[in-house]
C-alpha cells in the first residue's frame, strides 16, 4: 500500500535522479552570442532628427506596403505603432508645452521605431521553425515566409515589440525591418539610411556606428562637427559582402557609388550612453539620445539575453532527453505504485 | 481710405488721372493696386483703399541714401516689370534725392537733398541702401564730405519713417563679413533704433514698393517682427512654402549639380540650400517677374539664404542648412499609444451585472452539488449500510 511518506520518497529519488543529470549539462550552458564583426546596422542620432518621416515614407516604398489609416479622413499614412505592413516608424516623445526639442521636460524628441537586429535575437531563439534567422556574416535577422508556421511566437518574444503579424489577411506573414536586404545585391543600403537628409539614420557597419556613436558622444554639446549622411564608410573602404542571392552564394561588390555627404551640425546634448551596445549582448543597431531611453520607449535590457537564459534552462532540462526520462520513470513508479491489480481485495480501489 | 468698393472706383476721374499719369489705362491700374494689396496681405476691400490712396494722395517725399552698397537694390526696384515700375517710384512717389537715378551731381544735388528735407520735414521717408562703415570714424564712406554715418544721423533726424533696403542696410550684408575691415554695420546699429528692414541680396522689389503702399495708404508702417522685417514678407521660412517642399517630405534629393535628382528637380536641401533657415517669401511671389518658375530655388540653384544675418554670405552655399521648424508634429504616433478606449459606465454596469450573475449562479450550482452529493451518499449508505462508510476512509 502507498503511503504519503512512500510517494515524497519517490518523488525525491527521481528529482535527485534528475538533477544529477543536470549538473554536467549547466557546465556549458549558452553564453549571450557576440556581434558578427563585419555585421551591418544603422546609428539613430535623436538629436539630428528633425521628424520630416522621409525615412517612413522610403521604407513602405521599396518594401511595397500599403499606407495604413487611423484617422477618420484617409488621408496620410499614419500608422501609430509597427505593424505588419510598417516596418519603420518615428514616434515623439512628447512632455507638457513640447517647447523645446530634445528636452525631457516641456519638451519632445523623436524616436525611429524599427528592428534592433540583436546580436542574440529572441524571436531567433523562440521561432521553432527556423524561419527567423540570423545571417552569421551580416547579421541581419530575416525572415522567411516559406518556412514560416505563423506561430507568432517571434511576436510574443521581441523584448522591443517589433515582428507583427498581417492580421488582415488569411495568409499572414511576419513584417519586419531586415535592413532593405533585398536591395543590397544592388548595391542599394537601408533606405531609410539613404534618404534621412540630416544623417539621423545613418548605416555601415555596427563596429563603425558604435566608434562614430562613441565619438559623438565625446564632444562638447553645441560644439560643431561632421556627421556623415547616408552610409559611413570607414577609414579605409573595403569591398563589404552584400546580400545573398537566392541559391545562398555570397556576391563580393561594394555599395552603390554616391558623392560624400558629411555636413557640418552642432553636437546635441547626448545621454552618456548609446543604446545597443550592451543591451541584451548588444544590437546591430544603436541609439543616441538626449531624452532617457526608457522614456523614449526602449527598454532598459541587461547585458544578458533572455535567449541566452531561456536556452540555458530549456537545453539543460531537455539536454539527451535526461528531464523526459527521469520525469516519465517517476510518474512510470508512483502509477505503479497506486495501481491495485482487478482481482485483489475490493476496498484497494482508490487511493 | 472710405471708399471700400473697387467697382464704384471704376468711373471715378481720380483714378482715371492717375493711370494716365502712370501711363496704364484705368484697368491695369486698379489690377495694379489689387496686386500690391494681394502682396502685403490685406482684407478684401483694401484693394480699392490702395487704388485710392495712390490716386488721390499727395506723393510721399522719398529721399533714397546709398552707401556701402552695390546698387542691386535700385537695379533690381528699376527692373521690376509689372507694371512699368520706374514710373511708379518716379509718379508715386517723389523721389526727391537718388545718386544712382539724378542727372544732377554735385553741389547741385545736395542742395536739392537739403531743400527736400526742410519741405518735406517729418513727412518724407527715409531709404537707406548700403551697409555704413564704422570704423574710424566712418571714414571710409564719404559723400560731399560728410561721412555716411553723419548723412545719416542728420537725414534720419526728421524722417517720418526709416526704411533699411537690402541686406546691407539691414543687418550689414555683404560688407560686414568676416573680417569686416571697415566695421560696416547696419542703419538700427547705427541710429540705435529699430527701423523697417527689407533684407535680400536684392530684395524682391515688390516687398518694398508694398512697405510704402502702406505707409501711403494707411499712414504707418506695416505690422514688422523683432528685426523690423514686414511680417506680410518674411514670416514664414522659404522651406515653407517651396514648390519642391514635397520631395524633402519624401526623401528625394539632387545630391549633385546635373545628377539625375537635380534635373528631375528633387529637393535641393543636400546642396546647401538655406530655404530651411531664411525668412522671406521668394517661394511665395518668386523673384524678377519674367513668369513662374523664375526664383534661384526653380531654377535649380539652392537659396543661399541672402536675406538671413548669419547665414547668407557668412554660410557656405554647400553648406547644410540648419533647420529652424522643426515642430511636434500632431501626425507622429506617441511612444505608447494608448489602444481603444477606457470602459463607459454603461459598460461597466453590464458587465458587473453579467460577472454578479454568474457568481450567484455559481455559488447556487455548488449548493447544490453538494446537496446531491449528500442524497446520494445517504442513498448509497442506506444500500450498503455501515460497510460504505468505512472503504472510503483508504
């Protein structure tokens, strides 16, 4: 007969069991993954950014998606949050009187909402088919719409609420920025990058927009400076890989031959930090701003990814199948236990 | 002034005398004084009040100074073309005292200067054109020996209005730049008070000949700003109002003098174009009257900004403007935009009615099974008698 102490007995036995199936596995539990070093991005500078929405209007263009209403006329494109057919957005921060720009207080800034390309991506880690990828050269996390299942779990794990699924339409896919892959082979970059006329959404390589982000931040507010417009080359221009091609060969061409746009601007009056250069092991794509970042809708993330926790935890417990196992035989032994074979005595049948 | 109708002014003798003396015929005078009225921003009626005040009024004393300068105000106010304004600024107005325009020279035309002034004294309009140059002494500008701050000071002095006209009686102009070897200041510096500004390098003619309309027609100077610039003017940034404001919006550039943006005319803003920093409104009446399209931003070159102190000949023309309206525009969505609304009280009432019925069902429903469950223990107990009691306790 099974008594109380006889079930926690077992249950201990089998957690034990368990656990020292687990131990040699936290060993080598999953670091938060690094930045590839030639991996491409774009520098948001809030404080150059004048609201103009060139880089909004650019991005539906050469990603084909419709203006999306919200307001009674029809009129504008006025999107109030990303969606499945906006992959780009500036929104304001807006404080009492929105006197003065780039202040906190009675104050407003802006804010380009698009894909932070995270070195360790969480809709990566959470897609169960693999349709979300992380390019191991470039970078930049794409999505395929073949290989999607619409599961929307990449929706649910975003820390910064970027792939929305296309509600509208029965065969929905995933929207999301993926850095204008499609024309790189071209030698086209992000065209939000490519029109911005202030240089507030510049592209290159991250490694670069982080030396060109620490630079900036450097100087003296008010102080005058260049800021490179459209892409940042680096010192010493090198033939960068540019897209992929259907079949997966990698094309070697540089970008598209433009003059050099850098201009003369005042230094703003920057937070001492530059967003995505830790957060979650840092993304491709970073942020300056002279309103707190939190405030301007960015999370504050610690420098550990949750795809590195959740894997962690999820590849320890189900590492050879030992935590299956041990939980089936446990559950195999207490069923036995409390199992009274038919032609035993009548009273035995329940527990 | 009373007259508030442009029909009834149709057969009126007035009118008719002064479109003859400005050689028009009736109609193209009156569209004339429709248009100067148009310019400077006035209600419907003042079209006829200006009609009338041209015709009627005595022609204001004008005594126009040149100093420091280049003459492209006066070129540019002779080659104005709609109509024949030289006819104008010699008919209506009387131009007592003009270097460029007098046949006199000399003592001659000093006299006639010094005449006009004691005639005409605290009525006549003061035009400055010209930057005055203020160090040592202001020796370096010297007109019948007297230099320009002297002449100045002393034609100033009974003036019933000062007008500064161009950039370099405005603010200094092009004399005043870096390193400014001769001190040259503009005429509010010099005089220490605020006059009437009309900046550009020219400045558009009918800016100016609209300042004095309305002197004419209302006997004061137009509403100004802080830098004495008309508000009808140089309220608004050229950005503003340009025609090719829309390919800012969507992001389309000439990025080259010839490329295929510049000749598609895409927005000229990453050649340096000052338009985003410079109040004036060029994109609005555009600039020599030889038609549409026929100001420095339509023809493909950037604004240089000539009206702007700070900007114009101190900035470099490829040099990127700073742009001065940036506004919290009410289009762009807030960080978190609050979704749907908050429940209305009729709402909230069906909704507490659904939640309390289905408590009290619930709590009924439980009752209940537990009532049935006791029948049917009872039930059970009464079957099997006391043995039932005891297998349940395993």
């Amino acid at each position: 007969m099974t008594t109380r102490r006889d079930f926690l007995r077992g249950c201990l036995a089998s957690g034990a069991a368990a656990a020292s199936a687990v131990l040699p596995e936290t060993a080598c539990a999953r670091d938060t993954l690094k930045r590839p070093p030639e991996g491409l991005g774009l520098l948001y500078d809030a404080t150059l950014c004048v609201g103009c929405q060139a880089c909004v209007a650019a991005c539906k263009q050469v990603n084909e998606n419709p203006a999306e209403f919200t307001a009674m006329d029809k009129l504008w494109d006025t999107p109030l949050d990303t969606t499945g057919h906006t992959f780009n957005l500036i929104k304001m921060y807006r404080n009492g009187t929105m006197e003065t720009k780039d202040s906190e207080l009675n104050g407003f800034s802006f804010m380009k909402t698009s894909c932070m390309h995270c070195a360790d991506p969480s809709c990566v880690s959470a897609c169960p088919v693999s349709a979300m990828t992380k390019n191991p050269e470039t970078g930049i996390v794409g999505y395929d719409p073949d290989a999607c299942i619409g599961c929307r779990y990449c929706v649910a794990a975003c820390p910064f609420g970027i792939p929305k699924y296309q509600y509208d339409s029965p065969t929905g896919k995933i929207g999301k920025c993926e850095l204008c892959r499609h024309r790189h082979k071209d030698g086209h970059y992000s065209a939000c990058a490519e029109v911005c006329p202030t240089g507030a959404t510049l592209f290159g390589r991250t490694e670069d927009l982080l030396a060109e982000a620490k630079r900036r931040l450097a100087l003296k507010p008010g102080e005058w400076t260049t800021i490179p417009r459209g892409r940042l080359r680096p010192a010493q221009e090198k033939v960068l890989a540019g897209g992929e091609d259907g079949k997966g060969q990698k094309h070697r061409h540089g970008w598209r031959d433009e003059p050099d746009q850098s201009y003369q601007a005042q230094v703003g009056n920057y937070l001492q930090h530059v967003y995505g250069e830790t957060e979650y092991g840092g993304t491709q794509v970073l942020k300056l701003s002279a309103v707190n970042f939190q405030k301007a809708g960015l999370p504050d993330l610690p420098p550990k990814s949750s795809a590195a926790t959740s894997e962690t935890i999820q590849h320890t417990l189900y590492g050879g199948l030992i935590m299956p196992i041990a939980v089936l035989a446990g559950l195999t032994w207490v069923a036995k236990r409390n199992v009274v074979p038919e032609d035993d005595d009548q009273k035995g049948g329940k527990s | 002034m009373a007259n508030q109708n442009l029909i009834s002014l149709e057969q009126d003798d007035r009118i008719e005398a002064a479109a003859a003396r400005l050689s028009m015929d009736r109609r193209e005078f009156l569209q004339f004084c429709a248009a100067l009225a148009t310019t400077l921003g006035l209600p419907q009626g003042a079209d006829a009040a200006v009609a009338e005040a041209v015709a009627t009024k005595k022609r204001p004393s004008v005594i126009w100074l040149h100093f420091q300068e280049c003459t492209g105000c006066t070129e540019s106010i002779l080659r104005a073309e709609h109509p024949t304004l030289e006819k104008l600024i010699l008919d209506v107005i009387s131009l007592d005292y003009h270097e460029t325009l007098f046949a006199a020279a000399g003592h001659q035309v000093e006299a006639a200067r010094k005449t006009a002034m004691a005639e005409n004294k605290g009525k006549y309009i003061l035009v400055v054109e010209g930057a005055i140059p203020t160090r040592d002494n202001g020796i370096y500008c010297k007109i019948g020996g007297k230099t320009a701050i002297e002449l100045l000071t002393e034609c100033a002095a009974d003036a019933a209005a000062v007008i500064a006209i161009g950039s370099c009686a405005s603010w200094g102009g092009m004399p005043s730049t870096d390193p400014n070897p001769t001190g040259a200041k503009g005429v509010d510096k010099v005089l220490g008070k605020p006059v009437v500004t009309i900046p550009g390098c020219p400045p558009n003619p009918y800016n100016f000949l609209s300042t004095v309309v309305h002197f004419l027609t209302f006997g004061a100077l137009p509403a100004v700003d802080h830098l004495g610039r008309p508000k009808f003017a140089y309220s608004r940034l050229i950005h503003e109002n340009c025609e090719r404001r829309a390919h800012f919006d969507a992001g389309r550039f000439a990025m080259e003098f010839g490329d295929e943006g510049h000749r598609k005319g895409h927005c000229l803003y990453k050649l340096g174009c000052k338009g985003p920093e410079t109040y004036a409104n060029c994109s609005v009446i555009m600039f020599g009257d030889a038609g549409a399209g026929t100001w420095p931003v339509a023809c493909g070159h950037p604004c240089i900004g000539c009206t702007e102190q700070g900007v114009g000949f101190t900035k470099p023309i490829h040099t990127v403007a700073k742009l001065k309206n940036i506004e919290p525009s009410a289009f762009l969505p807030r960080i978190v935009e609050e979704k749907g609304v908050g429940a209305s009280l009729g709402s909230a009432a069906v909704l507490a009615a659904v939640a309390g019925a289905a408590a009290g069902a619930g709590a009924m429903v439980a009752k209940n099974l537990g009532l049935s469950h006791k029948a049917e223990e009872m039930e059970q107990a009464k079957k099997e008698g006391s043995k039932a009691t005891e297998s349940t306790e395993v």
